[in-house]
C-alpha cells in the first residue's frame, strides 16, 4: 500500500507542474489538462490564471505529503 501512496504524490506532484505550465505555455498537451477548461462552462484567457493556483496548490500538498 505505501508504493500505491508514493505513487499518488508524485503523479500529483506532475500535475500540478502541468498545471503550473498550463499557467504560461500553450500547446495541446497543456490545453487538454487545464482545470478551468475542465470544469468552468466559459473558459478563456482570463480564467487562465486559475491553473496557477490550483497548480502550486496540488504540487505544494503533494510535496508536503512526500516530505511528510
């Protein structure tokens, strides 16, 4: 059970860097895994900024849970 944890951070750890990333780069990668996209009905250039902080929040909980 403790693999399937350490596995969960660091996948969490990995999106919330892509989310950081979906904050400044824009590509189809990026664009796919943008949580205002995701789960806002009209999502656009200003809502943007909201993967920033829900990128630093999921990394941050994440490596607060690995250093743990």
């Amino acid at each position: 059970m403790e693999n399937l944890d350490m596995i969960t951070t660091w996948l969490g750890i990995f999106y919330g860097l892509v989310l950081i990333l979906a904050a400044i780069i824009r590509n189809r990668f990026t664009e796919a895994m943008r949580i205002d996209v995701m789960f806002m009905p009209n999502p656009s250039e200003a809502t943007r900024p909201l993967n920033l902080l829900a990128g630093i929040v999921v990394a941050g909980y994440s490596i607060y849970s690995l250093l743990k």
